[in-house]
C-alpha cells in the first residue's frame, strides 16, 4: 500500500471520521458509523478508491 492521502485531505478526513463516531457514540444515527472509513484512511494514508482513480495527495 503506497500513501496517496496527505496534506488537509488527511486532516479533514481524521477530524470528519471523529466527528462521525463521535455522533453515533452518543446516540446518533446507526450510519454515522461510516466515520469509520475516512478515519482509517486518514490514519492509514491510504485510500483504495484514490488507488483505483489514480489520485494522489501526498506531496511525495
């Protein structure tokens, strides 16, 4: 798995993510669990669907 998350796309991703698991913890919809997502891909950086796209926001 090569990073192709970084940079604000990381960050907003880590914060939404949080936010997301954060809501369902207390008492919010059952699909505010997907924050699960795009918190493991901004802790990973990595991303299958960039991989898939192409896309790359590492400054690498």
């Amino acid at each position: 798995m090569k990073a192709n998350v970084g940079g604000f796309d990381k960050w907003a991703r880590v914060i939404v993510g949080a936010l997301l698991i954060g809501w369902a913890l207390t008492g919010g919809p059952v699909w505010a669990w997907i924050g699960v997502v795009p918190l493991a891909t901004g802790l990973f950086n990595f991303c299958p669907l960039y991989g898939l796209l192409g896309v790359n926001t590492c400054k690498r």
